[in-house]
C-alpha cells in the first residue's frame, strides 16, 4: 500500500501552516509538484519555502508533473475542465505509479484549501480507484484564501443567521447575487464581474493574500470599483499573474 | 493603545492550530474566555489544552467574562441575537476596559473561524468603536469545522465551476436547498433540517469534529438520515451538548 496525503498549506502566508499540516509535511517521502510552467515562479518559490521551513532537517524527494494544456477557449466550461482532468489524472497515475513505492509516504501540496475549488482531490480520488494503484489517501485542511480575505479586512463572511454563497467569477456573472442572499464570496474571477452588481454593493477585495505582495481595498463598487480594476491590471501586467477573490455584501435596504 | 486579538484556533483538533495562532497565543498577557456555564466543560478544557500546549512556557492571565442569558423562544430571532450582542458588548467593555492595560496584548479566542457563524468580531468591532477603549484589534483565521468535515469525508464542497451555499439549520428549514445549487453547507442546526430535503440528496455529517468524539456519517438522507438523528440525540444526551455541520450535495438528475 502506498500513502497520499493531500496537504492545505494556506493562502500563502507561511504562518498559516498547520501543525497538522507540518507533521504531514515531515511523513512525506516524496513531493509531487505540478509543473506549470514559468509564469507563477512566485508560487513555487513560496511552496519551496514552506518545505523548506518545515520539513527541512531530512532527505525527501521533489518529482515534478508535467500539466496538460487546458483548452480556456470552450465554450462548454465543466467539459473542458473534466477532459483535462482525464488528462492529469493518467499523468498523476504514470508518475505516482513509478515513483512512490510500496509501503511509501507522498506527499501533494494544494494552495487554500483541498476542499474549496480545487482539483487536485478529484483527480486523487480517480487514481486511488484503480486497483492497479494500491493508493491510499489522506487530506488535511488548509487556510483558504477567503478566509484570510476576511481576516484581512477584520470582517465576518456572515451576517447573523444569514447564508453565504461561494461562488466563482463566471457564475456571478450568469447568476448575479442569488435572492435571499447578501453576501457573496467569488472566486476565480478573471473579468472583474463585480462591475455588473448594483454599484452601492460593498466589496472587500484581496490580491495575494498573505504574501509581501498583498493588496486590499474595500468600499461600494461605486467608489472603489474602478480602483480594483486598475490594480488588478497593474499587478497582474508586472508579476504575470493575479490570485485575487472578493467579498460582496449588499447594500441594506434601509441604511441605519 | 491596547490590542485586541482574535485568534481562530480550530474545530477542535489541536494539531489544526496555524503556527500565525500559535504566535499569537504567545503575544497574548491576558485570555479572556466567556463562561458559558457548566455544559461545555469539554470545550473549556480543550482550550486549556491548546493554551498550555502552545502558550504554557509563559505567565498569562486568564480572565472570564460572564455570559448574558439569551432568549432562545423569541420569534425576532435576528433581534433577540443582537440584544444579546449588546448586552455582551456591555459586559466585554467593562471586563476588558478593567483588566487590559495600556500597551497590552489581549486574546480571545475563537472554535473554528472568526469569519463564519462567530459573534465575536461584530462585539469587538463595536467596543474598539468606543473611544474611551482606545482599542485596536486583529484577526487570524481558524480552520473551520466546515473543513475540517470536509477533509475528514475527504471530499471537496465544491464541484467544477458550480456555487457552494453556507447557511443555518433554520434558514435551509424556511428555503430549501436553493435553485440552482447542488451542494449546500448547513451549521447551527439544532433541529435536523436535512430530514425535510429530496431523499436522494447526499449528507456528510460529522460532530465533535477533529476531537477523540468524533462521529462521521454519510450516504443519502434516505440511507442514513435516521442514523444521523439517533446518533445526534445519542451524543447529545450523552455529552450534555453537540457541535455538528454537514454538506448536502443534490442528487444528479441523470446518475452516471
């Protein structure tokens, strides 16, 4: 039998390592990386950095996965992803399969949270079905980044006895903010689809959360709208990539 | 100036304190802990646990504030809770206004996450507001029961691209499980909401999560429903109290 575990491992903050998660950290024998190439070279250091740092004083290895190209220009999203997902999951069952041995300890370092949009259980989980991979697999929670969104902005994600709805950026552009609902946590938008709420709605938005590179800014999309736009732009444009998600709260009816 | 910090630190399972927690534990000079009576004497002892356990090397008050009681059979639920809020603001005022000097470090902390189904902000946030405080506060995220129950069915809450719905026991009761989302976080739920949702639909339960009670169960509400309340009812009669989450994920319309 072989060992997986899938480790949380923050937002990017370093602090926001687990002691669950270090002890993990400090089983693995092997470290799966997936290899995306050069553009979030900020984000492999960063990884390095946390196993450095904690799982440091022993000999493991590093095994790098190469990513299949993933075709963005489907229109049919969740088809798209799920073939890619295909794809990954023969290179994971390829790699893990001859490089982590009988009886050994490997390890998978996700950013945030396993649990919160994210493939990498999915495709764990896919592999660990095939009888020919005697895999089995754990998963340790992580500080995702709306949590250290809200933790930032010194803010509750809730209101009091009132739902909260996760969502990503291209079905809040769909979907608009769900009736019934005031407060709207969005990930994984890539079009700023803020933009498109009623501008008195208040926006707590966050880029690189937890790193020396952090931005924050808050107030009605009216206000600071444009302002996040700009950074977001500016950002994305000097480091080649953005990790961004915002709070969306609606504005009360009856302001007090 | 005094400083205020609220420190998430878990749903339960020591280890899944962040070392940010663990650095803010050892800031602290003064705990302040909310006495909630004898029922939670477990909760009591498992934070002494964790403030020993990290920040035991140090001399540190700890320092109880009493609990307002709540009128749980009012009708105004939203009102009835922020009553109670400001008469607990009133209280944590005076206690922390007496007991925190000028240039200290207080603590409070927090089960879970400060940011989902906490009061604790909103009172903070209210008393540093008050300039006679003269208080400032910051805030470290906590892994949520929410993931920890995640990580322990070792699924993910969210499916590719689609929303992820947080909400009460009494909210999905009054709702539903809402048009248009497939998977749906429940808290707070005194009352077993879930026996009211499409049969088919999946529950992953789980209560006393990350602690040696721990109790984990899924299937359809059809398969396990039943399971789930008689070993709710169980527990609770047994521990005088319970803290418990779980996900309901639609069922699919065409099953593969």
């Amino acid at each position: 039998m072989r060992l997986l575990l899938i480790i949380g491992i923050g937002a990017g903050d370093p602090d926001q390592v687990t002691v669950q998660a270090i002890k993990a950290l400090n089983r693995a024998d092997v470290f799966f990386v997936v290899d995306k190439g050069t553009d979030k070279q900020d984000m492999v250091l960063l990884r390095q950095e946390i196993c450095e740092r904690y799982a440091g004083n022993r000999s493991y290895r590093m095994v790098s996965m190469p990513e299949p190209e993933r075709d963005r220009r489907s229109p049919a999203y969740r088809q798209a992803v799920e073939r890619w997902r295909e794809e990954r999951a023969g290179i994971w069952a390829e790699v893990i399969g001859a490089e982590l041995a009988d009886g050994g300890c490997g390890a998978l370092l996700v950013w945030g949270d396993p649990g919160l949009y994210d493939s990498t259980l999915a495709i764990v989980e896919q592999i660990a079905g095939l009888p020919a991979m005697d895999l089995e697999f754990e998963v340790i929670p992580g500080i995702s980044s709306v949590q250290a969104l809200a933790a930032r902005h010194r803010i509750s994600l809730t209101q009091v006895g009132s739902p909260l709805y996760i969502t990503t950026g291209r079905r809040l552009a769909e979907d608009g903010i769900p009736e019934h609902c005031d407060d709207v946590v969005v990930m994984l938008d890539a079009s700023c689809s803020f933009t498109a709420v009623d501008p008195g709605t208040e926006i707590y938005w966050g880029a690189y959360l937890g790193t020396r590179d952090e931005i924050l800014l808050s107030g009605t999309v009216r206000d600071v709208g444009g302002q996040i736009q700009a950074a977001r732009g500016e950002a994305r444009a000097r480091k080649g990539w953005i990790m961004d998600t915002y709070l969306l709260r609606r504005a009360k009816a009856n302001p007090a």
